[in-house]
C-alpha cells in the first residue's frame, strides 16, 4: 500500500525573479512513502573497499543543470551526504545557513558526520542516463556508517535535466540520537530551507539544522520530490492580462521555469520547448506593441513570441516574432485592429539548451504621442488655438518637470514664440486630473513663468501669461503628481492671444551724420500684440530696402548713401511708422604721404610734415600722448636734445569725421662726441706691459690711437695695450674718438721708461713742468754742479755748467719730443724724462 502526502509550501509562489526570491519558491515538495528501495547497478563507484571520512569526490552532471540562479555541469560529493555545486569540501558540520564557503550552494538528501567503512562494504556509486532534455544523474550512498549509531545507512540523489530532483531512502535499523540536516541552500547560508520528517512532513527557512537522527528518520523506503513549479499562465485558458500601457511604465517580470508545453501551439518551436501566455486588450488606437526583454540576474538570453486570436476558442495565429527586439529578444506591433479585441500572446524560450529556471520581461504599450517629448513639442503659431489629443500613453521621459518644490508628470508638449501679448490657456481633461505648466529655457533646463492645478479630475485648468518679444515659451500638460508616473488621458486645448496695438518706445532722430567709410546704425524698438523683427521693414525716399528687424546697419557708408530713411512696422492691430531721419555722410580725411623716420645730432633741428585730404586738423602725439594739434601740417622742432628721441604719429580729421590714425614715425637723437676720462701718463720698466685707456659719449664711437702724432696701426679700440716695452715704445699718446655727431682728440699721454738711475729725488730737488713749451725749471737744496739734456736717441743737445740751486733753462729752439735730463751735484746725479712740445 501507498501512502502520498503533499507537502503545501506556506511560500506563495512569487512570479518575479530577483536576489529577494527563496530557493523554495522554484519546487513543489512531496512525500511518498513504501516504494521498493533498490540500490544501482551498472554505475561508477567511488571509495570501494576503502575508509573514508570526510572525502569527496567532483564528478561531471551530465547535462547543464540550475540551481540558485547559476548553471553548472559539476558536483561534488562529500562522503557526510550532501553535494555542492560550488565547494570542493562537505565536512559534516551539517549548518543550512553557515556562511562558510564549503556550506555554499548545497544539496543534502541526509548531512550529519558519516563514513564509509570497507568492511561495511559502503561506497558511493553515481550512474548517467536518459536524452535531452530529460537527462539524469544519481548518487548513491550505499551501507553509510552514521558514527556512533553501529548501523549503516542507504539513500540516492536523483538530479533530472527538467524534473528537478528528489531524495530516496532505504531501511535504517537502529534506535539513536544524532542531528543530521536534511534540506538546501545557496549563497553561503543567506536562502535555505530545511525538512523535517513527519507525517506530514514540514519545511523551514529559519531552522537550518533539523537534527534529523535514526528515531526521525524519514522512514523506509520513503522518498521527497522538488518538482519545479507550473506557472499559473502555462496555457491560454490562464493566460496572464497585461495592461497596455505607456512605454516606459513599469514592466511584468515572467519566468517558463516549470512550464509545459502545448503541442497545438507549438509556433516556431521544434523542440516543444515550454512555454507561458499572456493576454491583451486592444486599445482605442488599434495598434499595440508587446515586448519581451531581459530580466535581471537571469541568464535568458532569447524568446519567441506568437500572438494569436481566440475564434470560436480555437486559437488563430496572427504573427510571429524571434529577435526584433533588443538582443534576441521579441517585439510584435499590432497595428488596425479592433478596439476591445484580445489577443494572446505565447513566450516561448527559443533554444532548448536555454534552463527553463530563466526569467524574462514582458510589456505591452502604445505609440506616445507625437509631442510626447520636450524636443518634439507641437508648435502653436495660430490664434486662437484649438485641439483635442489623447495622452493616455504619453511617456515621463523628461522626469519630473520640478520648480522649486512643487511638480508635475511630463505628459505631452506644445510651444508658442512670445511677442508680447497676453496668452491664455484652457485645459479641460477627461476623467483625469491635469496641470499646465509654461516654462522658458531649453529642455531638461526651465524656468517656471506660470502653471495651473487648481481643480480635481475633469476639472478645467485655465492660466494667463504675459510674453516676451521672440521669447519661447514651453507648454507642458501632463498629470499633476511630481512623484509617481500616473497615466495622462483624453484632453481638449484652446489657447488665445491678446492684441495691442504698435507704439514705438525707440525711435529715430531728425537728422544723423556720418563720415565716409563709418558703420551707420539705425534703431527703432516697439510694443505692441505679435511684434517680431519680421514686423519692422525699413524704407528710404525710393522705397522698400528689403530689410527687417529693429536695426539698419550701413556698412562701410558711401556719400551717395545720404538719403531719408524711416521704419515701419506691422501687426495684427495695423501699420505705423517712425521718425524720418536724414542721414548726412561727409568726405572722410584722407593721407596723400606720411611723415618718415630721420635722424640728427644733438642740438640739431628738425621738421615732420604730412599731406592729406578732407583734413582740417593735424594731431601730433609723442610716444601715443598728443602734444599739438592746428591746422599746420608740420612739426618742428629745434635745438633737439636726447629727450626728444621719440616714437611720433599724426592723426588726421575734420569737423565732422572722427580722427584717421597714421603710422608711427621714429626721431633718432644722436649725443655729441665728448671724451669724458682721458688717458694718463705712464712710467714703466722695460719689459713691463702697458695700458692707456679713453671713455667717452656720443653715438656709433671709433677710436685711433697715435704715438708722436702719428696713427698706430689697427690701434682702434678704446684702450691700447703696449707688451713688453722698451726704450722705442718712450713717447708721446693720444687718441681721437670719431662718431656720429664730430669728433674729439684727447690730452696727451706720456710712456716714459726709468733708466736705473736713481729718480727718488723729491726730497730734494724738483723739475718742472713736466711737459715743457718754453722753459723747464730745476730747483735743489743743494748746489748744482752741471746739467746735461738728451733727446730719446742718447745725443746731448745741451749742457751747461752751473754752481747754483735755481736754474731756468729756455728749450723753446729744442724740437718737440722726448728728453732726459741728467743734474749732477755734489753728492748724486739724478736723471728725469720730460717731454717737449
């Protein structure tokens, strides 16, 4: 006799696939009682005459098989009665929601602390079989030591490709306490059922070790089922409704895990692949879309959709789709059907390796509306206006249209260009409640002008808003909740303008001059109903220019554009025109040549003159500072000093003409030559080297050295350096400094030599001058004996005898040049060089 226990899940069966979703939600669990315990034959066995204790061994499924979300093609068993999809370690601390990896993703027909003992005879057998898609693996733990019982225990796994899987159990003889597990789990502990034997038995998402022992074994030969679940929409008699709605509304998470398949509607589907059914009311607008797409966290990746209608209740097909929505996914659009209609549509996975533990989304909506969007907004350039539009499926594809803390549902859009007047706006809804809002800006970026929600469903909203000219205004009209995404409707539009007449608040002077060559412009503003700057046209004594808009700009204004002009503009109120102005254009001056760069020497005089036309003034500016300006179109300036060195330009103008600016000219102020430090008198001894050196001011300096009156050869520098002198190099330095403005020769300079004669004769006796024109003096402390002269060649050219410490001797008959004097006393002689000239 069989007995048949189903075990009601108190987890109601949740259609939408998400992290949040229990293992448990996925099976149907049942108890079946005294079938016939058989052990396999013909499989692999694992541990044979062996001991084995907390050993597993990975073995491959056979087929791809899902589990909590993932697919895998291994498991691994562990010798303590569990397998994991993920873990390559099942020891027996047998804890459903222990968050350690090795308790993660695990299957446990009986998990406590087992062994397999060879004089048992215990092993682990698995065995394969069967045709996709009802592929199969068991697991057989056969004569099991349960430690510390002394008795041995047997139970299968079963895991099928599409039926899920199932514990088996054989005959336990023993009476003792342990605590094993008897249950499931993924993610390390964070979604776990248990089961606890019984008649009935009972399960537990919160008990995650049930401590199972031999007296609440689940009986002999007794077995536990997990039959994934059938979704309530497997067939069309059930198919789920879904409403049409707006495109971006929320959409049906559905799921084909424990579907079936229904041969008669089999549409593009080869493998009787299962499949679920949803059904849809067409809308008013005949057409409707419905669409599949990924769920997440699913790893379906493709659908098939057929729609069909329900004749007679047979189904007719009426079209098919695989991948024209996004990815793989399906899309079918209905278009000229019959308000009211139903029509099914079938979702099918299109591949039969795809897992049917897979979710998908499904949604069903109308076209929004033309104007649905910011950017495609309805232009209203026509008063008054009048429309009646259904946004029943109209998108918040904008968000939420905010301002400030208040907002409301971006529903469908309208705008209007400003041009002064005063718009009014009636909305009346139908059977919703609507705001109006008017916005100025760019879309995704407004600024609230006005808005309306001052009635209830089916109430009329009215607003009025004064505009500005060429101002866009945005209209929006949608639901007026600024937190949900509720459905707009049927509404009707009237918007009206208010005219006023044309003033002008800019207009135009009497007369307006201008010079020749200048940019002319011409401005008039006005108020009044509908004014843009088409509405301004431009007029001179001949007519029409052809020209619109609030300014008249004549470029580059010739005399033959002297004329009377004026602006008229135009409104739904009428013509009216402004002041008449006469515009004048005078001769602009003009330069014939323009002063050029010169350049003089210091204290100098100098004169800059321009030539033009149409010019009755002349501005002189220095380094761009005006200095003058008359009538004269020369500047002069006399006894030039350093400071008057310049950049100069004159501007030209006349009476009527603004200045015409000319080119700059530059005034180069040469300083006169002028030595400032002259070359100095040198005693050496031979062989020494020698330097003389000149400094000097003036512009573009040469120099040239001479000796005895004579130009040195490649001596041109402003020092010269004498070697290694001798007694040949003795004379008479000077140098004449050249530059741009005269030149100048410097004082002399003496080289003299010593003679090894002793010269420190200061203290008692002097010789002077020491450049001598006429005569030369010597005065002594003591008495001069005899004095002789020597030119530089060593030939005496005067001697005198002398006993006294005064003497005046006149050279004027000597020639110029270098000479030595030996004096000789009573107690030294003393030799002096002295140059004559």
């Amino acid at each position: 006799m069989k007995k048949h226990f189903l075990l009601i899940l108190l987890l109601i069966f949740i259609n939408v696939y998400s992290n949040a979703q229990q293992i448990a939600d996925y099976y149907d669990i049942s108890l079946d009682e005294q079938y016939n315990y058989s052990s396999i034959t013909g499989g692999t066995e694992v541990f044979a005459g062996q001991n084995a204790d907390d050993d597993e061994v990975t073995i491959p499924i056979g087929f791809s098989f899902k589990y909590g979300g993932n697919t895998y093609t291994s498991l691994t068993i562990g010798v303590n009665g569990a397998v994991s999809f993920t873990s390559g370690n099942v020891d027996y601390d047998n804890d459903l929601a222990s968050a350690d990896n090795d308790h993660s993703n695990i299957i446990a027909p009986l998990w406590d602390d087992l062994y397999i003992r060879a004089a048992d005879n215990g092993k682990i057998v698995y065995k394969t079989g069967g045709t996709s898609p009802h592929r199969w693996l068991w697991i057989e733990w056969q004569n099991i030591s349960w430690r510390n019982t002394g008795q041995t225990v047997s139970f299968k796994l079963q895991i099928g490709e599409s039926t899920g899987f199932s514990f088996w159990y054989g005959d336990l003889n023993s009476s003792d306490t342990r605590s094993a597990t008897i249950g499931m789990n993924t993610e390390g502990g964070n979604d776990f059922f248990s089961i606890t034997p019984g008649n009935p038995a009972s399960t537990s998402t919160t008990t995650s070790n049930n401590s199972i022992s031999t007296n609440n074994y689940p009986g002999s030969e007794a077995y536990y089922r997990f039959t994934p679940k059938q979704p309530q929409n497997n067939n069309f008699v059930s198919a789920q409704e879904i409403i049409v709605t707006a495109i971006d509304a929320e959409k049906t998470t559905g799921t084909i895990f424990g579907a079936t398949n229904d041969p008669n509607y089999d549409g593009n589907d080869p493998n009787n692949n299962p499949e679920v059914w949803y059904s849809v009311t067409i809308p008013q607008s005949g057409t409707v879309t419905v669409e599949t797409s990924y769920a997440e966290n699913s790893d379906m990746t493709d659908t098939y959709l057929t729609a069909y209608i329900n004749n007679s209740k047979s189904l007719t097909k009426i079209t098919e789709d695989d991948n024209s929505g996004t990815g793989n996914f399906s899309k079918i659009t209905l278009t000229g059907r019959t308000p009211g209609e139903v029509v099914y549509f079938k979702v099918e996975k299109n591949y039969s390796s795809e897992n049917s533990f897979d979710a998908f989304n499904i949604i069903a909506y109308n076209n929004p509306p033309y104007n649905d969007a910011c950017s495609n907004f309805e232009p209203v350039n026509d008063f008054p206006y009048n429309q009646s539009q259904d946004a029943s499926y109209a998108t918040n594809n904008n968000g939420f249209i905010l301002y400030g803390t208040d907002g409301m549902n971006d529903g469908v859009w309208y705008a209007l260009q400003g041009n002064g007047a005063d718009y009014t706006i009636n909305v009346t809804p139908d059977n919703w409640n609507a705001e109006i809002a008017v916005l100025t800006g760019s879309c995704g970026s407004f600024t609230l002008t006005e808005n309306a929600d001052n009635g209830g469903t089916g109430t009329t909203e009215t607003l009025t808003f004064s505009s500005l000219d060429g101002e866009i205004y945005y209209i929006n009209i949608g639901h007026f909740s600024n937190t949900n995404n509720l459905p707009e409707g049927v509404f009707s539009l009237n918007i009206e303008e208010s005219c006023s007449p044309t003033t002008f608040t800019v207009s135009l002077p009497a007369e307006t001059d201008a010079c020749e060559g200048d940019d002319v412009v011409l401005h008039v503003e006005a108020s009044g109903t509908g004014i843009t700057n088409n509405s301004y046209s431009w007029f001179q004594e001949n007519g029409s220019l052809g020209i619109y808009g609030t300014t008249l700009t004549i470029n580059n204004a010739q005399i033959s554009d002297s004329h009377n002009y004026t602006c008229k503009v135009t409104n739904a109120c009428g013509e009216i025109a402004s002041s008449t102005t006469n515009l004048t254009v005078y001769p602009a001056p003009s330069f014939i040549s323009q002063p050029q760069s010169q350049e003089i020497c210091e204290a100098g005089d100098v004169s800059f003159t321009a030539n033009a036309d149409n010019t009755d003034t002349y501005f002189w500016y220095k380094n761009n500072t005006l200095i003058t300006s008359s009538s004269n179109p020369t500047y002069s300036i006399t006894n030039a000093q350093l400071s008057d060195e310049a950049n100069y330009k004159v501007n030209i103008g006349n009476s009527h003409c603004s200045q015409v600016s000319g080119d700059n000219f530059y005034l180069t102020v040469n300083e006169l030559v002028s030595i400032t430090e002259q070359p100095q008198d040198v005693n050496a001894s031979a062989g020494d080297d020698v330097v003389f050196n000149v400094t000097a001011d003036g512009s573009n300096l040469s120099y040239q050295w001479k000796k005895d009156g004579n130009d040195i050869s490649g001596a041109t520098g402003a020092s010269l350096t004498i070697s290694n002198v001798s007694v040949n190099d003795e004379g008479v330095y000077s140098v004449v400094v050249t530059g741009s403005c005269g030149s100048e020769t410097s004082n002399n300079a003496v080289l003299s030599l010593s003679s090894g004669i002793s010269e420190n004769y200061s203290d008692y006796i002097s010789i002077y001058p020491n450049i001598v024109t006429d005569f030369l003096n010597v005065s002594a402390k003591q008495n001069i004996n005899n004095i002789h002269i020597f030119n530089i060649s060593g030939k005496k050219v005067y001697t005198k005898s002398q006993n006294s410490n005064n003497i005046k001797i006149n050279l004027s008959n000597l020639s110029n040049g270098l000479y030595i004097i030996k004096i000789n006393t009573n107690n030294q002689t003393i030799e002096k060089k002295f140059l004559k000239q």
